[in-house]
C-alpha cells in the first residue's frame, strides 16, 4: 500500500472519475480501498424511520486504491553541508 493518510489529496487514474482529484475520508487497509470525496456516487435507498425521512441520497462509494495516485507533495529537506 502507498504512503496515504486520512486527508491526502489523490487524483483517480482510472475508472469513472479518471482525471478528478479529491481528499481521502475513509481508508479500509484489509482490502485496500478508499473512499474519496465526490468520487465514485452511488445513490442509497433509505427506508424512513424515526429518526430520518427516507428517499434516495448520494453518497461516496470505495475505490481500489491502485486507482489512484497521490499527489500531496512533501517537503525534501535540503541537504546540509555538502559543497
């Protein structure tokens, strides 16, 4: 698995949604997926209950984490002392 943490930034790199980038919300490392914010909707049928209305949502689905690349980009510390 790549170097990806809650919060990073990814660009998909293939599917549906290639080319989109988005932020890592959820991270499943037993089957390496990822769901990412805005990528990959899916719409869920609620059912009503008490507490909530009901109806059809849209929500983020998971994604293989092979699909996509990261692109934070860290801070390479410079080298001190050499001439």
């Amino acid at each position: 698995m790549m170097n990806l943490k809650k919060g990073n930034q990814v660009k998909i790199i293939s599917g549906k949604d290639r080319g989109k980038t988005g932020e890592i919300l959820e991270i499943d490392r037993k089957r390496n997926l990822l769901k990412i914010k805005s990528i990959n909707m899916i719409k869920k049928h609620l059912k009503p209950t008490k507490q909530n209305k009901g109806g059809i949502i849209s929500k983020e689905n998971f994604i293989h984490q092979s699909n996509v690349k990261n692109t934070d980009v860290k801070k390479e510390k410079k080298k001190k002392g050499s001439k």
